[in-house]
C-alpha cells in the first residue's frame, strides 16, 4: 500500500491528481496545493510504481533486500532518483510498523542509500507517535547517536510539534552535542521550507514561508541554527519556481548578511545536483553565473554530489564533469 502521507506530499506540489489504494490515513501537516514544486508526471509515476513495488518485496524479504534494490533502481533510472528518499521513507514507515513499532528493531537493517530516507521514515513514525517526544529524541538515535538519524529527529520534531520551529529547535539543543544540535536543526528546516518531491518531505504547514517571507524567517533565526536556514531557504523558491536556479540565486542576494547569502548560494548549487544528478553541467552553468556566489554555489554541488553517491564519492569528484577547465579549479578549491 502507498503511504498516504507521501500522497498528500505529493498533492502539496501540484502532482497530478493521484488516485492510490487503500484507506486514507491522516498527514501530519495541511498541504499547501497553491504551491506547486518542481515534481513531474514522470517522476509521479516513479514513485507509485517504485513504492508498491518496494513495500511488497520489503513484506516479503525485508528491508535490506528493499533497500538495497532502491538503490539499484536509483543508480540507473533518473526518474527513481528523483523520488528515492521519499521512497525510502515509506519503507521506513512500513519497517516501524511491522517491528513491534521498536525504532531499534525497525533500524536494524539500517542503510542510508538515497539520502537516509530509511532512517528518517523509521524515525518520523516512531517521534509521531510519541507522547514525550523531548525525552524520546534522547533514546531514539542510541547508542550510535550519529547525524543522519539527528537529522531525521529535526524532520520530525516538527511533524511532533505541529511545525513549530522555535519549538523544534529549544526540542534540537537538548541533543548530546553540538554537531548533533546542528545536525537536528537541519532536519527542522529542510522540512520548514522543503516542497520537492525529490526531497520526499513535502506538505508543509499552511502558514509556512513562502519565497517572499523566507529570507526573514532566516533574518531571525538564532545564530546556532541560521546557517541551517539560510542553506534549505531557496527550496521554497524552487518550489515557486522549479528549476529557475539562476533566479535563486538572484533571490539569495537578498539575504541580509554576506554569510546569508554564502549559504542560501550553497544551498543552491545542492538542489541542481538533487534535481539533476545525471547532469552536473545544469549546476555547472548556474554558478559561472553567480558571480561572487559562485564558489558557493559549487561547494553546494560538491556537498550534495557526496550525499548523492552515499559517501562513496568525494565532493570534489563533481568538479570533473561540470565541462569548465576553469570552472574544475574553481570548484576544486572550494570543495
């Protein structure tokens, strides 16, 4: 069965109407249709295909075999890649629900292909469940306590909280330590702003930021956590705007602080890798025009081009396919 909270996720980016088995189970927040993101029929059908197909070979022979599949599909269908996490996210719902709704049971077969979606489905269910979500955020990422599984605490502090950021974020500084409060804070703000399938994170709540009161939630967000903001706050705009990362970063310049706008430029250069990983050269043309976004912008492209490939791969490894001999130096000075 379709997770029915990746369906409304969907529905809050303008997908086309999808009509999906099964009962209809509540989402944790109220979708923002009048927001269309850079999601598309192609990728739409990904999705259901790869989700139904997934969830049944998960029930059958467990999440490793699931995952390591998706990850298969993901490495050579584009369209897959498009959607993986939020696929990976439904088989973390699925392995929550199926392992005595025990987070240490379901993270066992714990893989982090397609951006740790797994982990942050497994997580979301488990904290949206809690009735104490300040003491569990403490036991739910033991004894590892790494930054992925923050990370995916921060998504779903907010879903616990009802998208209460300066709740979410007091709930992040009671993380064992500091890399893990910023870790957390990630997760808080991709959520806020996120509108991208491709994120598998959307469905927003109605008040959220738009692109035209984005950059003064992160005007006022607490040093500890700005840089987190600054960094996912042109995903809104994209999702205004799918795929128009030269007027991102136009609209990053209006960012009140030269530090702002190095991370909101950052934050760019991530999102063309996201949407286009098959394609380096799309980010590649989007930062020779930044200006002195620029650096930036590539470094952007680098940090994303690692998460894409798991780790495996360098940042720096991205610097050879942007087809720039100067633009290679560039970026590999800066990642």
């Amino acid at each position: 069965m379709v997770d029915r909270r990746v369906a409304a996720r969907l529905a809050a980016v303008g997908a086309i109407a999808l009509v999906l088995a099964g009962p209809a189970q509540p989402a944790h927040a109220t979708p923002a249709p009048e927001a269309p993101g850079p999601v598309t029929a192609v990728e739409t059908s990904a999705y259901e295909r790869t989700s139904h197909d997934l969830l049944a070979l998960q029930a059958s022979d467990g999440s490793a075999a699931a995952l390591a599949r998706l990850g298969r599909l993901q490495a050579r269908d584009p369209a897959v890649a498009g959607v993986c996490h939020a696929v990976a996210h439904d088989l973390g719902h699925a392995a929550y629900a199926t392992g005595n709704r025990d987070a240490a049971t379901a993270l066992a077969d714990r893989d982090d292909v397609c951006g740790g979606g797994f982990t942050h489905g497994v997580i979301e269910t488990a904290l949206g469940e809690s009735e104490h979500p300040a003491r569990d955020l403490l036991r739910i990422c033991a004894p590892a306590q790494d930054g992925s599984c923050f990370h995916g605490v921060g998504h779903d502090l907010m879903f616990a909280t009802g998208m209460d950021v300066d709740g979410s974020l007091r709930l992040c500084d009671r993380a064992p330590e500091p890399i893990l409060s910023t870790r957390c804070g990630e997760g808080v703000f991709m959520q806020l702003f996120s509108a991208d399938v491709a994120g598998g994170h959307t469905g927003h709540a109605a008040d959220a930021p738009t692109a035209s009161t984005a950059l003064s939630t992160c005007e006022t967000t607490r040093a500890r956590y700005a840089a987190n903001c600054w960094f996912y706050s042109p995903t809104t705009y994209l999702g205004d705007q799918p795929d128009d990362f030269d007027g991102a970063i136009a609209w990053c310049r209006g960012a009140n602080d030269a530090n702002g706008r190095s991370m909101c430029a950052r934050g760019v250069g991530s999102r063309t890798v996201k949407y286009h990983p098959d394609d380096p050269t799309i980010g590649a043309g989007v930062c020779a025009r930044a200006g002195r976004l620029g650096d930036a912008c590539l470094g952007g492209m680098g940090s994303y081009w690692s998460v894409h490939h798991e780790g495996e791969r360098p940042p720096a490894d991205v610097c050879a396919r942007l087809g720039d001999d100067a633009l290679e130096r560039r970026c590999l000075a800066v990642t």
